[in-house]
C-alpha cells in the first residue's frame, strides 16, 4: 500500500521543518497510535530507532532506520515486527513564504489481515496525521515566531 500528502506550511523555515520531522523521540507526544519512539543507536547520518504502535495492550514493537540528508530528506525504513517493507520517505522545499513538505509512504505488512485492516483505515489515519503534524508546526512557528520571516 502507497500512500502520498503534501502539506504547505506558512512562517516555518526548511531547518524548523526539517527538526520537527527528525524529531521523532517526539512523535508520540502528538501522532495517533504512536506509543513509543526511542533512539538506540546514533551513528552520522543514520539512527536505528525502536518503536511501539498500538492502544493499551495491543501493541507492535519494531526497529526502524532513519537516514538524513539535511535540512531537505529523511527516509525511514524497516523490515522488522508487522512489516515486510516499511518506507517513508520525507521531503522538505522552501519556496518564497512557506515549505513544502511531502511525505510518501509505502507499507507492506507480513500479516494479510492487517493489511485489509490498514487498507480499510488508511485514509482516515493520514487525515489524523497531517491535523497533527499541521498542529506541531503551529506550535513550532509559535515558538520560533518573532515577527520576521526566517532567511
């Protein structure tokens, strides 16, 4: 299954974008399901980041990688827990008074089932991702806000 959005955000430079989305020991203070997110190997360029999906006792541990390209490619990738292939791939762009953000993720799930049930609820969960990244960048324009658009 391949999913792709684009999100515009107005008062944020490339660098206040491309921090948001590297942040991803954050993630689950503000993305649905997102129980843990947790760095266990730094290394240039790449961390190895384990993860917890899921609601009370159902939930789905796996390991992650994130490679960077600073401040405009992050590609998360895993092949471990419930995925035969997990890849999200973000872009950043600055344009004149905004970024453009782009997000293209591909999942392959091991289990059929759960990939029916992803299937089915697909849309309604990247609709619940995008509220909640446009709700982050609100909160990260707010604080980095001094009245200037950043160079």
């Amino acid at each position: 299954m391949r999913r792709c959005w684009t999100l515009r955000i107005h008062h944020c430079g490339v660098e206040s974008v491309f921090a948001t989305i590297a942040d991803v020991e954050r993630y689950p203070d503000f993305l649905p399901g997102l129980v843990e997110s947790r760095i266990i190997q730094r290394d240039p360029g790449r961390w190895q980041v384990e993860n917890a999906f899921g609601h009370g006792l159902l939930q789905s541990r796996f390991l992650s990688h994130a490679e960077f390209e600073p401040p405009t490619a992050l590609t998360i990738r895993s092949s471990d827990g419930p995925f035969r292939q997990l890849v999200i791939q973000w872009r950043v762009r600055q344009e004149e008074r905004s970024c453009l953000l782009s997000c293209d993720t591909t999942l392959d799930f091991r289990s059929p089932l759960l990939a029916v049930l992803a299937g089915v609820g697909a849309a309604e969960m990247e609709q619940r991702v995008i509220a909640s990244f446009s709700a982050r960048f609100g909160i990260v324009s707010r604080e980095a806000d001094d009245g200037a658009w950043p160079e």
